[in-house]
C-alpha cells in the first residue's frame, strides 16, 4: 500500500510538472511573437521613412537629369560648331554641275553615300561623332534615372484614377498609360542605340534617329490624349488643395509645354524637307541643325516638366509615411500588457516571466 501511495504521488507531480511546462512555454511563444511583431513594425517604418525621403528626392532628380542632359547637348554641339572652318562657309558640299540637289533624285538611283554626305553637315549627328563618350557617359545614366521616374509617376497616376473615376474610365486610362511607358522605353532605347549606330552606319543612324523620334511624338500624343477627366478627379478630390493646384499646372504648364515640343517636331520636318530639296547650301543645312538640336532640347524639357507630378507626389509621402511610422511595441509595454495565458490564473505568473 505504501509503494502504491508513493507512485501515485510521483505520477501526480511529474503531471504538476508538465502543466508548469506548458504554463511557461505559453507566454514565452506569446512573447517571440510579438517581438517578431515589433520587428515587422520597426521595418515597415523604416521602409515608409525611406519611401518618403526617395518621394521628396524625385524632383530634384529630374529637374537635374534634364538640365544636366541638355548642357550635355549643348556643349557637343557648340563643341562642333567651334571646330568648323567658318572661313569656308558657304562651299562644304558643293554639289556637281549636272547632279541633282534634292535627296529623292539620289535616293530612286539609290546613291546612298552621296545623299548621306550632304545630310549629315552641320547636324547633332555630326557633332555627336566627334563626342560619343561624352554622349554615353552623360546620356545613358539620365535615360535610367528618367525610366525610372517615369514608372513612379505612372504608377501614381494609375492609383489616382482608380481611387476617383469610374472603373470602366479609369481602365482605359491605365491603359493609355501602360502604352505611353512602352514607347517612351522604346525612345529611350532608340536615343541611347544612335551613339553605337553614329554617322559611320549612315542607314542604321538614321533609322533609330527615326524610330526615336516617331516614339517620342507618339508618346507625346498619348500624354495629351489620355482619357483622364480632371474635372472628375478635381469633384472627387475637392477638398484637397493640393490636388486643386497640381490640376491647375497640368493644364496651363504641362500641356502648353508638351503642345510645344510637338509644335517643335513639325518645325524640324519642315527644315528638313527644305534642306532635302536644296542639297549644297549651307545656310539650310545649319538652319537644319539649329532646329534639330533645338528638337532635341525640347525633349528634355518634356521630360522635365513632369516635375509638376513629382512635386505633389513628394508633398503626398510624409502623409503615407507618417502613418507607416507608427512606434512598435517595446517590452515594456509586452510587459504592461498582461497577457492571459489559458490555464495560468490572472496573469501575475505572465508579468513575472515577462518582467524576467
């Protein structure tokens, strides 16, 4: 009988023994898990932290990667201008008494190299020869950094137009949207390929000069064409004056701007068809290069005058930061807490396995 007692007490402490166990393993689970939930917290902060200062930073990245661009442009090209034989002016390509001056007669015989030597006097192409490196090492960086702006401003404009127009507009607003990033892309690819492809691949220089040109009107139309109604926007945003502002620039800086350039384009086409048609005249041919290299510095204030949408984003991020840098929790209020743990009374053995 005795023997008996004395096992059925070993069994009943070694049962007290375990249901200890499990009351202590409890809160010290609860406990890893909050503190992962700190950690998560913590992260999340610092990531709305570092979202907000990029937010703020993107302005003054694209206001410095178009005027950086286009000191580039303008050095290579005065660069040019500087080494030319002045004195000379006026008999560069002389055309042959008996040949044609317009560029369609040479190119039905398909007399390529002659048509090709005649374009390329006085232009940005020209210039651009004698200064690749410089083109690359400037003009590479700015097309990434700009991409990269670009995708943010799309995605941002993406979630205004779903949060404020209807959702069959918004979709076919989103797809405006996707369409103007892939041929700005694709321009951007075509401006960077015309350094590799210079005037010593004449037919391949002048096709992505082409392509990148007809990408960048394309682009341009659907910036101004988008089905985006900012009056709608302007209803469902109105009591944010903020959002009242930027529409304000949209339609009187933007889009005058971006109407500008276009306006540039045609401007271009028509210097050059007069300099097509009166090969050997010098005077058309850098009228031509003026134009096209002004072209091309309206391309960087294109690029540059989306700031507008970058100075809202960058006043909308500390809001989204803000509330994403919420304090996380700390032991001491783990501990002030007082988790219950079933089976383990009021939580004083909790707050002493917390405390300790």
């Amino acid at each position: 009988r005795s023997g008996l007692t004395a096992v059925s007490q070993c069994v009943r402490r070694s049962g007290d023994s375990k249901k200890s166990r499990a009351a202590m393993e409890l809160p010290g689970h609860a406990l890893k898990q909050k503190l992962a939930e700190a950690r998560t917290a913590r992260g999340v902060a610092e990531d709305g932290r570092f979202e907000a200062l990029v937010s703020r930073a993107r302005p003054a990245a694209r206001l410095m990667a178009s005027v950086g661009n286009s000191a580039m442009i303008i050095y290579v090209y005065l660069a040019h201008l500087s080494s030319i034989e002045w004195h000379r002016f006026g008999s560069f390509r002389v055309v042959p008494e008996g040949k044609s001056r317009s560029l369609m007669d040479y190119l039905r015989v398909l007399e390529l190299d002659p048509a090709f030597e005649h374009l390329r006097l006085f232009t940005f192409s020209e210039a651009m020869l004698e200064n690749i490196g410089v083109y690359l090492v400037v003009g590479a960086p700015v097309a990434v950094v700009l991409l990269l702006l670009e995708r943010d401003r799309i995605r941002w404009l993406s979630g205004l137009v779903t949060e404020t127009l209807p959702a069959e507009q918004a979709a076919r607003a989103i797809r405006w949207f996707s369409a103007y990033q892939v041929t700005m892309t694709i321009m951007m690819t075509f401006i960077l390929l015309i350094a590799p492809f210079h005037l010593g691949w004449p037919m391949m220089h002048y096709l992505c000069a082409g392509m990148a040109l007809t990408c960048g009107s394309i682009s341009m139309l659907l910036c101004l064409n988008a089905p985006v109604d900012l009056d709608a926007i302007a209803a469902a945003r109105g009591d944010d004056p903020e959002i009242a502002r930027w529409i304000h620039r949209v339609r009187h800086v933007e889009r005058p701007v971006v109407k500008l350039v276009l306006a540039l384009h045609l401007l271009a086409l028509g210097a050059g068809v007069w300099k097509a048609e009166r090969l050997g005249d010098d005077h058309l041919a850098l009228l031509f290069g003026l134009v096209e290299t002004l072209l091309i510095l309206g391309y960087q204030l294109f690029a540059g005058i989306f700031v507008v949408d970058d100075l809202l984003l960058a006043r909308k991020a500390p809001r989204g930061a803000e509330a994403l840098t919420c304090e996380p929790p700390t032991p001491g209020t783990l501990e002030s807490s007082k988790l219950n743990v079933p089976g383990t009374g009021d939580g004083k053995d909790t707050d002493k396995l917390l405390g300790s």
